[in-house]
C-alpha cells in the first residue's frame, strides 16, 4: 500500500526523495514519529521535513517498519545504527547490535566500543568490553583506536581484575606507549595510570631494568613514591618468604585467570571422595569447591561443556556406575542426566565437536571395548563403533577432528596399543603402540602432538613422557616427570601442561607439577589440599563467576600511599 501510496496520510521529505507513509505504521514502531505526529505537529499537518539522514537508510528504516525484516550490511551497519538509534527503532538497533556482536573482532572492538559511548546500549557495551579483557594483547597490536583511547577509557580497561594477560609487564608497557602517543597532553596522567599496575606482580629483572629505570617515572616524584612502595612490597615478600599475592594492596592483587582446572573427586585414604578443588595458575593456589549435593566417586572422567562439568561413570566404593552428572558452574547446582547404556569404572571420555564420548571401562565382570555418544541437546546415549581392544583404565582425547584413546588394561595385563576414531566414517583404526605398557596414563593433545604421560607397567608406576606424531605415525620420548605416578589428573592451561595428584605404588598424593613445552622442563606447583589419585581434572573457562573459583582476597578500600 505504502509503494502504491493508497490511504497514505503523510509525506516524508529525506534529503530531496520524498516518502507517502501511513502515520499509524511508523507510531507501532517508533516513538520519534509517535512524538512527531501526535505532539510536535498539528493533527492536519501531513508534510515533514526529515534531516540528517540519508535517503537510502530513510528507505531501510521505512521497509522494516512495514515488513519487519531489516538487512545490515557491513557498508551500512554505522549510519543504519545511529539512524535507528535517533529513530528509536528498537528493532533495528538490536539487528544492527547482533551483527555487531558477531563482526567483532581485535581490530574494530575499541570502535564498536567507542560507540556504545554516544548510544545507550548497556549489553553490546558490556559484551564488547568483555571482549576486549579477554583478548587485550591482540587488541592492542591490531586496533589503530587503541592508543587514541582516552584517559578514562583506558584506566577502565587496565584496572579490571578480568583483564586478560599473561604477564603484567604487558599493561606497564602498553601504558608507557600510550604517553608516547601524545606526551605532553599525557604526561599528567601518568601516575594515575601507573597505579593501575599490579606492579608488584612484575619479575623483579624486569622491574629493575625497565621500571624503575624508566625516565619518564624517574622524573616525577609521584611515580617514584609508587615504585618506592613496590620494592617495599617485594622486599616485604622475599624476607618473610609470604606469597606476594597475600598482600593485601592493589599493587600485588592479581588478575582473575580466564581459566582455572578443577580437580574432582577421586580416591582419598581408604575411600572415594567428593572433594572438588580449583586451581588459580595466577596465584599458585588451590581453592576449595563447596559440593554437598555430589557422591563421592573415583575412577570417573569429567568434561567441561556450556558451562557445565559432567562428570561421567567411575565408581562410588560399592558399585560401577553408569550415571551422568553435570554441574552448573554459574548456579553452583548438579543435576542427573541421562545415564549411559554400561556401567563404567575406569573410564574413558572425549569432547569432540559438542558430544561427549565414553569408551571402555569395567562394569564389575569384564573389561570393555563398547563406546557411546551422548547428546547434551536431546540429553541421550547412543551407542557407535567398538574399540578393537578392551581396555579400562585407558585414556582418550582429541585431536583434528578425531578421538585417539591408549593403554589400559585388558584384564590380563597392560596395554602399549592405541587407536584412533573417525567420526565421519564411525570406524577405529589401529595406530603405533607406544614404548611402554601404560595403565592408570593420561594422554592430551598438546604442541601439535599426543603426550602420553605416566601410569602402571603392571610391575611398576612410571614417571617417563612420550610424544606420538599422527603425521608419522611414531612416538618419541619426553623429559620425564619430576614423580612416577599412575590414576592421577592431566590438563593444559595457558600453554601449560598440568599433572595432578595420583597414586605412586605407596600412597595417593597431592604433588603437582606442570610442564612447559618450549623449555623441556618440569616443575613443581602448589599441592591440593586433598591427597588423591583416581580424580579427574577439567579446565573450566570464560565463567561470568570466575573469582568464585579463583584465590582473590578482598582489599582495603585504600591501600596506595598518599602522593
């Protein structure tokens, strides 16, 4: 009706195209022309001059309010956003958001945030800061934006206890290039932005070298007060041999990590247990998670999906089981869902493109090769393809699109064999056995190869690495772990490789230890509370609740010296 102008009782003037509208049409879906045709006009007036937009975005904005259907391109998502925001098209602005969301990336968040300065949009706001926390480092050396940031932009940015980084010296050298950018408008905010820092938290070299020694902090008597308190803190530190993370200032107060492992479960003294720990790899501290509601159970596996833990099959000290359980990590809340088709102790388990995948295991008679599939949409269990082996007390994980599963024990003796899944052809295939025989291992893709790591010859519980490389089909050994150890807990976190707990032939133990694959060495880390072996680790990430299961202190309202 609109294109063939019947009943239409006004007329939109936009930049020398004129527009017959019907009045009614565009009040159901903006409350600008609402306000324009019932209280900024006489009732008889018909004739509207529309300025500061285009005719063509005039014409998009019309077709919505007709159709309901809007299409935001790339070339008219800026103009088309800021017209539906004067407009108040409410339906158009949360197009143009959407497609904003999904276009954001490290070079045109700071723009898209910048945006959200002029229009009231607290959810892209809020969404587009997230984004630029987590993936601060490539924000910055991809955004032309970035170092025109104002003042308080930035403060908001390198304050946030969610700000993604790896090592603090980063914010203190991003802050020194932003002065540069504009030194003598910027130089008066200098200190402010330098008590942002956690600077505390800097390597000590480091510090010396390129801190302290900096010219532009040398030069103002504030900055050195900060520095001054810094070296206080480290000292303070070092003679009473005190974590530098207790301190409570906001000089040492760590970021939040994006992601923390969680220990669960397993065998603790002479039973299961249902004890959950965190590990903040910032702090080097494990933070106990309260769970009332869960059974204690050993030899199970979890997963980390949607925000949820499952944590699947094992055994609770009486019987094999065949539950699933998933815990929401955000409502601190365990729910059961749909069991698997068998019982399962010494189970294998597997994520691979949004199914959850269990292999093997002991049901309390036999040993099995048998697999399912489970579906978290439709919450069901479906059987696939069985292994060639029986194996139980195995271990499983992905890698380009395929699931590959080693050792275990067939309950005759121990396993070296492995095996790799196809999806898309629902087959296993035989690959290299590994140089030794491995129960009670892990494995994980990790440096674009297989790291099988530990576990029981039947004679022994070993310490030693091996790598397997799908290309060539050959495993090659590793640097051997500080501890030998069988059933214990395996996951990476920021590049690095974590071994967890276990048993060592004597006793469980709470010993952890992580690897760095560039270097080739091991090290020690903080023990759990909790002496186990039979558990099962999960790295958990991107939580809207991340410090619930971090090592963060509250901190004085005040703790930077007066300058």
């Amino acid at each position: 009706m609109r294109r063939e102008q019947q009943l239409c009782d006004a007329l939109l003037n936009v930049a020398g195209r004129q527009f017959p509208v019907h009045k009614v049409i565009l009040c159901c879906c903006s409350t600008y022309f609402k306000a324009l045709f019932t209280h900024w006009s006489s009732p008889n007036c018909s004739d509207f001059e529309i300025t500061h937009v285009s005719a063509d975005i005039m014409e998009i904005i019309l077709d919505f309010a007709y159709t309901g259907v809007v299409n935001v391109t790339q070339e008219n998502l800026q103009e088309l956003f800021m017209a539906a925001d004067r407009f108040d098209v409410g339906g158009i602005s949360q197009a143009c958001c959407q497609v904003m969301e999904q276009q954001l990336s490290s070079s045109n968040c700071i723009a898209t945030w910048q945006i959200t300065n002029s229009f009231y949009y607290p959810q892209l706001r809020k969404k587009v800061f997230s984004f630029i926390l987590k993936q601060f480092e490539e924000v910055v050396a991809n955004s032309s934006e970035f170092f025109s940031l104002s003042m308080e932009d930035l403060c908001l940015i390198i304050e946030d206890d969610q700000l993604n980084v790896k090592d603090e010296r980063i914010v203190f050298e991003v802050v020194i290039s932003w002065i540069g950018h504009a030194p003598q408008e910027r130089y008066q905010y200098l200190v402010l932005l330098l008590q942002k820092i956690r600077l505390a938290l800097i390597h000590p070299d480091y510090f010396i070298q390129c801190v302290q020694s900096n010219m532009l902090l040398q030069n103002n008597r504030a900055c050195k007060a900060v520095i001054r308190r810094t070296i206080q803190l480290m000292l303070d530190a070092r003679t009473t041999s005190t974590n530098i993370y207790l301190f409570p200032t906001y000089l040492a107060r760590p970021r939040l990590p994006r992601a923390v492992l969680m220990a669960i479960g397993g065998w603790s003294g002479n039973n299961p247990t249902s004890s959950i720990e965190a590990y903040d790899n910032h702090t080097n501290r494990w933070v106990g998670v309260p769970n009332n509601d869960e059974t204690p159970r050993a030899y199970h596996c979890t997963v980390f999906l949607g925000g949820c833990v499952y944590l699947i099959g094992g055994f609770n000290g009486t019987e094999q089981l065949n539950t699933t359980h998933k815990y929401d990590l955000v409502n601190r809340r365990w729910q059961e869902v749909a069991p698997m088709h068998v019982w399962r102790c010494y189970v294998s388990v597997a994520l691979l493109d949004g199914f959850i995948y269990a292999m093997g295991g002991y049901n309390g008679i036999e040993r099995s090769n048998t697999v399912e599939k489970y579906s978290p949409e439709i919450n069901q269990w479906k059987l696939i393809a069985s292994m060639n082996e029986q194996r139980s007390d195995a271990s499983s994980t992905t890698f380009n699109g395929k699931i590959y599963i080693c050792g275990g024990f067939n309950g005759e003796e121990c396993l070296s064999t492995a095996e790799c899944y196809d999806p898309l052809t629902n087959q296993w295939t035989q690959i290299a056995d590994m140089s030794s025989r491995r129960s009670g291992l892990n494995i994980i893709a990790y440096a674009n190869e297989i790291y099988a790591v530990g576990g029981f010859t039947g004679t022994f519980r070993l310490n030693t690495v091996e790598a397997y490389n799908p290309n060539t089909n050959m495993w090659r050994p590793l640097p051997s772990m500080l501890n030998s150890r069988s059933n214990f807990g395996m996951e990476i976190v920021e590049d690095r490789l974590y071994v967890v707990g276990g048993f060592n032939g004597f006793n469980t133990i709470p010993c952890v230890e992580s690897y760095d694959a560039q270097t080739g060495m091991w090290s020690e880390v903080r023990d759990m509370q909790v002496s186990r072996s039979a558990l099962s680790c999960s790295v958990v990430y991107d939580l809207p609740n991340m410090a619930e299961y971090a090592a963060h202190s509250p901190l004085p309202e005040e703790d930077l010296p007066e300058i």
